[in-house]
C-alpha cells in the first residue's frame, strides 16, 4: 500500500476508535511529517483522501478537523445492467443538444468534459511554439508525416516505461487527440454491420463513433469501482461475434472506475484467446492520485492486439489537439488510414510538445496536476455530502477529474440538466453515456476547476433541483 494510504488508514481507524472525536484538531502537516517520518506531500495526500472519505474538514487558515461525515457514507452505484444484445446507436442529437449548453463560458461547467484551462502551463507551451516554428526544418513538413515525428514517438515510448509497458516507437502514430486515435483504431479492426463490445455506460464519444460508421453496440455490465465485469464479457463472446472492444480500464469515463491489474492482465488474456483487438482509450492515464502510475491493459498484451490510445490534451496542452495511437499489429494499417483520412498531425505541433517534454518540468507540472485535481475532487464530495440529500450514490475514484453519481431512481437526470441549465449550471446527464437512453437517473459532475464559492453554491442549487424532483413524484 502506498504510504499515504496506510498513513490515512491509520488516522482514519484513529477516528473511527473514537480516540479523535468529531469537532476535535487533527495534528497539523507539520506535526504528522515529525511524527510519523513523511515528506509533506505524504502527509497532505493523506489529508487530501481523509477530506474525501469525509474523516476531516479542512478549515483555511486554521488546519484539519475530525468530520462527522464518515459516519454515514454515501452507498456505491449499483453494477449496471444494460439491456442484453446489440444494437444500433443514436445519440448524436442529445449529445449535440447537451454539448451545446455547456460551450457558453457563463454557464457553471459542471457538466463539461474539460478541465480548467488555469492548470496548465500555457506560457512554457506558447515559448515552445513560437521557437519550434521559428527553428523548423522545412523538410520536416515531409519528414513528419505518419507515423509522426521521430522524436516525438520516442518520448512517448520512453513514457510508457513509468506505466509498467513496453512500446516501441514503430507502433506508435501521432494523431490529433485522442479522439482521432480511437476512430482511426475503430476503422482499422470493423466494418460497418460489426458489434462492439463497449462499457455501460461509457464516454459519449465512443458511441458517437458506433453510429457515424454503421457498428452495432453491445454494452457490457460495470461495477463502479472496478469498471467492466470481465465474467459478463466472457458470457458476450459466447454469444456474439464480437469484432473488437473499445474500452476504458483506469479512471473511466464516466465512472471514474479502474479494473484491477490482475483483472487487465486477464482481460487481455481473454481477448488474445478469441483473437478480438482491444481499442484501450487511456486519456487520463496521467491524472492518477496516487504516485505510482496505474499499468494499462496495453502492459500484458502479448499478441499486439491491444490499440492503445493516448493524448496530452487532459494532462498537458488542451487544444493543441495532439494524441497518438500505440496500434500493436495494426499500426501500419493505422498508419495508412490516417494518411488517407487527415494526411498529418500538425507539424509545429508536434514539434512544440516535443520540445516541450524534452526540456523537462513535465512531472513536476503533473504532481501540481494531480495534486490539484485531488484536492478538487475532495472538496465536490465534501460539497455533495453537505448540500445533495441523502440517497444518492458514489464512489470516490482515484484519479482524473469525474464524479458519477446515483440519485434515487425517481429523479429524472434529463430534467435535472435542464432545470439546473435554467439556474446557469451544467451537469452532464446518464443518457449521454447510454447506447439505449439508459442511466436516466445518473449524472456525471466534473471536478477539474479549482473549487470556489461559485462552485460550491452551484452544487447547493444542483442539491435543490435533485431534492425538488425526488419530491415531486
Ligand atoms: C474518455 C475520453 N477519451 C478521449 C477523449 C478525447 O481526447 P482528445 O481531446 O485528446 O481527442 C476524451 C475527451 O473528453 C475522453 O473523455
């Protein structure tokens, strides 16, 4: 276990003796890195889980205090069960529709699927744009067509290395986000007519993706800490000619779930066995809280059947559009559709992130990530636990920046979305992440901007529609 776990564990097992009691001071950061022989950072994150599990309350300016929220946590979302067999996809329009509202920058982005713009490093990045395209090779225009950048591949390659995974820089192409891997991925392993297996729920652009080139969806039930339920997926195959799985496996989107790594290494185990590629959307892989990175399924593929897609978009450089695909045995067949689809990945793009990561100060800008989207994530459910009522659902996940939360099955997501759009407020609701509409008393909140009063009356008011709907049956 890492050190700060076990050092929350202990304080939590402390207050939960009754030996720290409600109300009372816990030992400040100070005293606890005296005590018990940890670097501030240790003692912080330790802090940082306890607020989420609601052991402490953090006061500004005046330290850390027992909670009485741990008392009564709130339950975990069910296992989902989506509806058995495959089907076709139409979600566009209520993505679209949703989408819409959140663009407006007066709208409280709750429901966005982005991060704050104001935890990234913006002046490093422009410095490095301007540079690489003043210094640009113009044959590197040439040179830089798929696969992409030499040296850009390779310090990719060379990061896999922290996550527990080979890859070879001849597998990996350069796309524009992560969103282009995954469709070049998608159009590379079916065709139109094929079924997908995919998380229910899962992120609305997979599904988008199923509609737009004619598959079929076959959602697979997910635990929410866990993510997909690999003996219902086993059940699946029996019964389907699956073509291929698209699917998140650390910090999903929306559940913010990660499957075990034993529960990767069989998930590919069972794949290779049944020779069905693997399309891994890893897009958060670098906004994990604990200091280890999690190991994608990617770490055991044996057979290069897994197509593994990354982007700095979430953790780096929103908007400059650069992500990449590490294809196994079908990286040249990806290669070729991306040539034939967008030609290039933009040139002084790529150029710039890579001199960007080149120059070093990318980890030290992730901790300060990560840290930050921590301390967010624990004030959204210190927020939840004080304004939602009682009776919803969640789970705490242990990196990126969603919250997937369960209301009582009475209460509408779909009206809550538009009544708290009403009061200026975004949430994105379940049906969004539902091949067949499903979810309808689900909502994703996003946590990735520093918390705020705005923030914190937005949860308020979110709390009052919730509470109006459930009483209006
Ligand atoms: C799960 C998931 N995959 C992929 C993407 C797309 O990433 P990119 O912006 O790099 O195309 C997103 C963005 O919201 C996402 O949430």
């Amino acid at each position: 276990m890492k050190r700060y776990r076990a050092l929350a564990e202990e304080l939590a097992a402390t207050i939960r003796a009754g030996t720290l009691r409600p109300g009372e001071r816990m030992p400040s950061v100070r005293q606890l890195c005296r005590d018990q022989r940890v670097s501030p950072a240790t003692a912080m994150h330790a802090y940082e889980a306890l607020e989420a599990a609601g052991y402490v309350e953090s006061r500004p300016r005046s330290g850390h205090y027992v909670g009485r929220a741990w008392q009564t946590p709130p339950a975990e979302p069910r296992r989902t069960r989506p509806p058995a067999g495959s089907t076709r996809v139409e979600i566009s329009e209520l993505v679209f529709q949703i989408l819409e509202g959140v663009r407006d920058r007066e709208v409280v982005p709750l429901g966005s699927a982005f991060p704050s713009p104001a935890l990234f490093p913006w002046a490093r990045l422009a410095r490095h744009l301007g540079s690489s395209a003043r210094r640009m090779d113009p044959w590197s225009t040439v040179k830089s067509l798929p696969p992409g950048m030499d040296e850009l591949r390779h310090q990719i390659a060379r990061r896999y290395l922290a996550f527990g995974c080979q890859v070879a820089p001849d597998e990996i192409v350069i796309t524009s986000g992560a969103l282009e891997a995954l469709n070049l991925s998608l159009q590379t392993v079916t065709r139109a007519g094929d079924t997908i297996a995919i998380e229910a729920p899962t992120f609305y652009a997979c599904l988008q993706a199923i509609e737009q080139h004619g598959l079929k969806a076959l959602e697979i039930p997910t635990r929410p800490r866990e993510g997909i339920d690999l003996d219902a997926l086993e059940k699946a195959i029996g019964r389907h000619a699956i073509k291929a799985c698209w699917l998140m496996t650390t910090f999903q989107n929306p559940l913010g779930a990660t499957l075990p790594e034993d529960k990767k290494r069989a998930l590919v185990k069972l794949l290779a066995r049944h020779e069905i590629p693997l399309i891994e959307d890893d897009a958060y892989a670098e906004l994990h809280f604990d200091e280890e990175p999690v190991k994608p399924a990617k770490a055991f593929d044996e057979a290069g059947l897994v197509l593994h897609c990354g982007t700095f978009s979430k953790c780096l450089a929103p908007g400059y559009r650069l992500g990449w695909a590490a294809a196994g045995r079908h990286a040249q067949a990806l290669q070729r559709r991306k040539i034939t689809s967008t030609l290039a990945t933009s040139i002084p793009i790529q150029h710039a992130i890579s001199q960007y990561l080149a120059e070093g100060g990318y980890d030290a800008h992730l901790r300060r990530l990560r840290q930050a989207l921590a301390q967010q994530h624990a004030a959204a459910l210190r927020a939840l636990r004080e304004h939602f009522p009682d009776g919803y659902r969640v789970v705490p996940p242990a990196g990126g920046y969603f919250l997937w939360i369960e209301l009582p099955d009475d209460v509408d997501a779909l009206e809550v979305h538009r009544l708290a759009l009403h009061e200026g407020i975004s949430v994105a609701p379940g049906p969004m992440f539902s091949a067949r509409g499903g979810f309808r008393c689900c909502i994703r909140l996003n946590t990735g901007h520093p918390w705020t009063d705005e923030l914190d009356g937005a949860v308020a008011t979110l709390g009052r529609v919730v509470r109006r709907l459930a009483r209006g049956k």
